[in-house]
C-alpha cells in the first residue's frame, strides 16, 4: 500500500530522450509507483515553443516557464543537452533542495565538481547515469558497487557513431566519407558530426568515467583526444593482415610515479588497433562497451546499446527510481568522492607501442637507417614487414615498411616518428596508429 505523498517531477526538455522519458513515466506509471513506494506525478515538461508537434508528448504538460516548473518539484530531470541553460536550472534546482537527474556529458565534464559541491552542500543529489554510454550501467558500479576497490585502468568504445563508422570500414570496405554518409542516413551521426568523428564526446565521457574511477577532478582540457577523421582503407587491410582491429577507444589508467616524475592518471581518446581476440573488438556497430580492470574484482566488461532515444531514457529512469526511493526513504544524498586530487598527465607519460608505416627509398641500407633511428630514441622494434612497391610489373623506387614496436613512453615513440620524418630515406609516413590491449 502506498502511503507516501505523490512526488513531483519536472522534465526538462522534450527531445528523442525527453520524449521517451515522458512516455515511460506515463505508461508505467502504476508499477513505478510500486517500486517506489510512492506515485511519480509529471507535473510539467519545460521546452522552448510548445506550438511545435511532439507526437506521444501530453500538449498539457508543455510550458516555457521552466522556473516555476523546477521550483515546485522534488525532482528534475535534464534532458536539454548543452551547458545553458542547462547548468543554471540544475543549481536552482538544487538550491530549491530537488534532486536532480541529468543525462547531459557535457555538462557533467565541464562543471561536475561545481554541481556536485553544490548539491553535498544543499543536501541534494545528483544523477547522471545516462550522461555515459546510454542504457550501459556504468555509472552506478564505478560510483557504488566498485567504490571499495581499486581501479587500475578503464578502456572502453563510447561513442557509437563512431564504433559504427569504423565497424563499417572494417566489415563492408567503404571508406570513411562512404560510412559516415550512412551513419548520418541511419541517424546515428548528427548533420554536423564534428563532436563524435573529432572525438569530443568521447572525451567528454572520458573525463567523466576517469573522475570517478580514480576519485579525482579531471579538467576536460587535460584529456588527450584525436578523432577518426584520418583512418584510411589502407590502414583498415593492414589492420586485418595483422589479426588487429581499429577502434575509438577512450582509456583511463593510473600512472606510477618514477623517478622526478609524479603519479598521476592518464585521460585520452584515440584510435588504437586492437587484437582481434579482444572483448573490445568484436563490439560491432553503434553500440559501446566499457573494459574496467579492478584490483580485487579483475576484468569487468559492460556491453549495449550507447545511444537511442528509449536506450537513454532507460538509464533516466533508473536514476529516477533511486533519487525517489531516496525520497521516501530519507537521508541525505550520495556525495562525490574526489579526495585523491592526482594531476592528469600528458600523453608523453603513457607507455604503449606503435604500428608504423614508411614509404622508403629501395635501395641497400635503408632498413639499418631505419633501425638506427629507432635505436638511437630508445625504441625497439618488435617486427618489420617490407614490401617493394610495383606498379605495371615494374618496380617504383620505393618500400613499404610497416614497423611495430615495443612498449615506449609516448613521447619516446613521437621523438622518433619525427626523426624519421627528417631520414633522407624516408619518403612518407603514411601511418601512425597505437596498439593497446595487447
């Protein structure tokens, strides 16, 4: 039996997202209730012109005024996207004592630690389990069910528009104009791509995971990132030679402090080429998946569906029933751990190995130029693959040298590609890519 007073709900926003988060509350209504152990009244849905059609959305409940939404509810939820006017209307919120759900990563990478601050200061709580990989529960086991162990690395696909762009390439042959042509035709890509094909929402995601898997603030600036703008076919066959395969992978670690250098963590977003045996490669067109490797626990992965609509809303409403149930409970909110305070360090930090490809001069020598390079930056070389180049039955001059090394510090590995640039042997470098999970 329900005894508990009804509580309200403000929406925020009536998108792909808001929309289903509408439709959810309503039509489940009685068995949320249930599991609450109270009703969840939607008592209004802010957007911008409420003259606009939304198929499925109740007309009644659209306003503009979404001040006075927000000021008689007990719980927000945030579905609008970008920072403003987003962030105001979550510290009114809180500073009217609601909770909070938001789905909103840039949000959460840019003023996380601001919101959260603000709502341990009020009492409050705030949610944000669909700011990361979409219907994935993520959030939850790094925030709560891991918060006794010890996370030594996260490395994960995150963005699926992006996962799909590569899967294609990889699976179909097309090249990245061809699959990022149909990514935007299947919806997948927005009509100006640049946040997922540069890497930007990936890295927002990054930071997010990376906060609280380390128990640290990480400034979105301090994420190294680069998109998939550069993946060429050429790169996608050699991958499949090799047994690899080439994914966007946003990766979170701890980093040991040696010599005159701190500990701190490493934050980046990069293609990487992957082994084909690896959890992480056979994650096959928009959906993502999160690789966590704990102290105690060991190897976790998470897998589903990273975008969508409903997928999101799933995750919303999730969040959704644990600040209720927080409500009918009582006690005060969950607060953010960011006690650690470890600095983000630079790329130059992180140890991994490269794969890379060099048009050469064909003649004698080369190969031992090239060797002495890498010998002289204290790389070494794992294998060597070298293929004459032959057009019409005749040979051009030149050599394909596809090199892997061992593991090197990054700016090791990028001192040496730049010598190499600088060999008089060396005609182009048409292909630089790092190896992870190996």
């Amino acid at each position: 039996m329900i005894e508990y007073r009804p509580l309200r709900i403000a929406l925020l926003g009536a998108g792909s997202v808001g929309s289903q988060v509408a439709r959810l509350l309503t039509e489940n209504k009685s068995e949320l209730a249930a599991r609450v152990g109270a009703e969840l009244e939607l008592t209004g849905i802010a957007v911008r012109d409420t003259k606009v059609s939304r198929p499925g959305v109740p007309a009644e409940l659209l306003t503009t005024d979404a001040e006075s939404l927000i000021l008689g509810a007990d719980i927000v939820i945030e579905v609008m996207g970008g920072i403003e006017p987003a962030r105001s209307y979550i510290i009114q919120a809180l500073n009217s004592g609601a909770d909070v759900i938001t789905a909103n990563k840039a949000l959460i990478a840019t003023h996380g630690t601001e919101l959260f601050d603000l709502a341990e200061q009020v009492g409050a709580q705030l949610y944000f389990e669909a700011a990361v990989a979409g219907a994935i529960p993520i959030i939850r086991p790094l925030r709560e069910s891991l918060a006794g162990d010890k996370v030594n690395r996260i490395m994960g696909i995150v963005n699926g528009t992006t996962n799909y762009i590569l899967d294609s390439m990889n699976t179909t042959g097309a090249t990245f104009e061809a699959a990022l042509a149909a990514a935007t035709e299947l919806g997948y890509a927005e009509a100006d791509p640049t946040a997922d094909i540069e890497a930007y929402d990936a890295a927002q995601k990054a930071a997010i995971l990376a906060s609280l898997a380390f128990h640290t603030e990480v400034p979105l600036e301090k994420v190294y990132r680069e998109g998939i703008t550069k993946i060429t076919q050429a790169q996608m066959e050699a991958a499949r030679r090799d047994g690899l395969v080439i994914k966007l992978l946003a990766i979170a670690e701890k980093i040991e402090a040696e010599g005159n250098e701190p500990e701190g963590i490493s934050v980046r977003v990069y293609p990487t080429l992957i082994p084909q045996d690896h959890p992480l490669a056979s994650v096959r067109g928009a959906f993502n998946a999160v690789f966590v490797e704990a102290e105690a626990a060991g190897s976790l992965m998470f897998y589903g569906a990273g975008a969508g609509g409903v997928q999101t809303a799933s995750a919303v409403l999730g969040d959704l029933v644990s600040a209720a149930k927080r409500h009918v409970a009582g006690g005060p909110g969950l607060a953010d751990s960011v006690h650690a305070n470890l600095p983000t360090l630079s790329i130059d930090r992180v140890v991994t190995q490269y794969q890379i490809t060099i048009e050469v001069t064909d003649q004698p020598g080369v190969l031992a130029t090239i060797a002495n390079v890498f010998s002289a930056g204290g790389v070494s070389i794992e294998t060597v693959e070298q293929m004459a180049r032959v057009v019409g039955g005749k040979r051009t001059g030149t050599a394909t040298l596809e090199v892997g090394t061992h593991r090197a510090t990054d700016a090791a590995l990028s001192a040496v590609v730049e010598a190499l640039r600088a060999t008089d042997a060396v005609e182009e470098i048409t292909s630089v890519i790092r190896v992870e999970g190996v």
